[in-house]
C-alpha cells in the first residue's frame, strides 16, 4: 500500500506539472523564425508592434490616422538609437531628417484623428501588412549598427507604403486620403534613398545640405546709345565780307589855289 501510495503521488505530480508547462503564456515562446529578440533595436520594435495593434479607429481611415501615428513614433525611437551608436555621417543625417520629419507628420496626423467608438473591424484589413513588416524589421541585421538601422528601416517604409495603399482601397476621403498620398509619397521616395544607401551610394535627399545659392551676378546696363553725331550736311556757302569802303580822297577845291595845293593846304 505504501509503495502504491507513493506512485500515485509521483504520477499526481507529474500530471500538474504537465497541465502547469501548457499554460505558459504565449509571449515567452521562442521567436519565429528569421525574426531576433537582441540587439539595440528589438525593444523598441516590440512596442512599436504592440503600438500599432492597439491603435484602432471609428473606420479604417481613422485606423490607418492612429497606426501610423505609432508607425512614426517607432521611426523616431529607432533614429534617436542610432545616433548614440556612431552611425556613419550619411545615416546620422537620415536619421535626424527622419525625427525632424516624422515628428512634423505625426502632428498633422493627431489634428486628422477622430473621436468616437473604435471599431475592431476597421483595423482588420491591416493586420497582414503590419505582421509582415513586423517579422521583416525583427529579422534586418547587418555588418554595423549604421547597416542594421538601414536595413530595419527599409522594412519600415515598405510597411508604411504598403499601409497606405490598404487605406486608399477602403473608403479613405477627404483630408485623410490627401494626407495618406502624401505620406505614401514620402514613404517611397525614402524606399529608394535607403536602398542606394544600402548599395553604398551617398544619401541624396532633402538632409543633405543644399549647395547655397548663388547670388546673381550683376548685370551691367546697356550704356544709353549716345546721340549719333549730326552728319555734316553741305559746307554753306559763306557769306561775302562786306569789302572795306574806300576811302574817298578829298576833292579837290576848285577854289583852292595851286600853290596851297602843293603846300596841302586844301
């Protein structure tokens, strides 16, 4: 009786433990695959992720408002990271473009939220998008923390695009559909700058500093045509001197005597 006793006992243990390992949260299990739990970003994808799931709007324009709010959010905590890693100078300058930008969005974004009850069907049509660029950034390393910046980002804007264009399918309008083109815009012009940055090519956007403009230079006046010179017409002919009047010798007087004459008396 004792040794059934204690057998039972043993197998009583065993089946709690059992029943105690299967309602273990699922949050600790193991990562899926190609996606990492370390380095300097993965905390701050975590909540960026765990962000974007909880931000539900009134319809599925207001929901893409509020995901990317957290989207950005995410953008500025990663780009903050990597400026106290030594990033390259080209990644620093992206890096603060990307808080100075997002920042300003994400501004323009909250003025375009609506209030009201959220609905959990609005945000249904996004879930694909987001877990695909969730497991892409989780899974983006590279040889440098200036790389693996790069590469995480490059997910990022895709997810961005790809959120965007999701949004544009399901009804967006009015101030929301401009600001969602606009962002998709963005979005993509920053796709093409990272992946050249990727290639090695230097970063060739608005954080590069702008050659200063030149002043223009000073062009001079036409000088004011002078008067043509008056065309010398035909000499005139010049009037005639008036020619000195003669003298007129006295006359002699007839009462003159000839020999006062000859003394020039008379």
């Amino acid at each position: 009786m004792t040794k059934l006793t204690g057998i039972a006992a043993l197998a009583l243990l065993a089946s709690l433990s059992a029943c105690g390992s299967a309602d273990q949260p699922t949050e600790d299990a193991a990562p899926a695959a190609g996606m990492t739990m370390d380095g300097p970003y993965a905390e701050s994808e975590m909540t960026m992720d765990k962000s974007m799931k909880a931000a539900v709007g009134v319809d599925a324009a207001d929901t893409w408002v509020k995901k990317m709010i957290a989207h950005h959010d995410g953008a500025i905590d990663m780009s903050r990271i990597v400026l106290g890693l030594q990033p390259t100078a080209d990644v620093a300058k992206m890096a603060q473009m990307t808080i100075n930008n997002q920042g300003a969005e994400i501004e323009a974004l909250k003025a375009l939220a609506r209030n009201g009850a959220a609905d959990p069907a609005s945000a249904r049509p996004y879930e694909a998008a987001m877990a695909e660029m969730h497991t892409e950034m989780m899974g983006a390393s590279g040889a440098t923390p200036s790389e693996t910046y790069l590469a995480k980002m490059l997910a990022h804007h895709r997810g961005a695009v790809a959120m965007s264009d999701i949004a544009l399918a399901n009804g967006a309008s009015g101030a929301v559909r401009a600001q969602i083109v606009e962002t998709r815009s963005e979005q993509l012009q920053e796709v093409g700058m990272v992946e050249a940055m990727l290639r090695g090519e230097p970063m060739a956007m608005q954080a590069q500093a702008k050659s200063e403009t030149a002043a223009p230079e000073t062009i001079a006046k036409p000088a004011a045509p002078k008067a043509a010179a008056a065309k010398p017409g035909p000499a005139k002919a010049a009037a005639p001197k008036p020619s000195p009047e003669p003298v007129a010798e006295p006359d002699a007087s007839p009462t003159c005597a000839p020999e006062h004459r000859e003394a020039g008396h008379c």
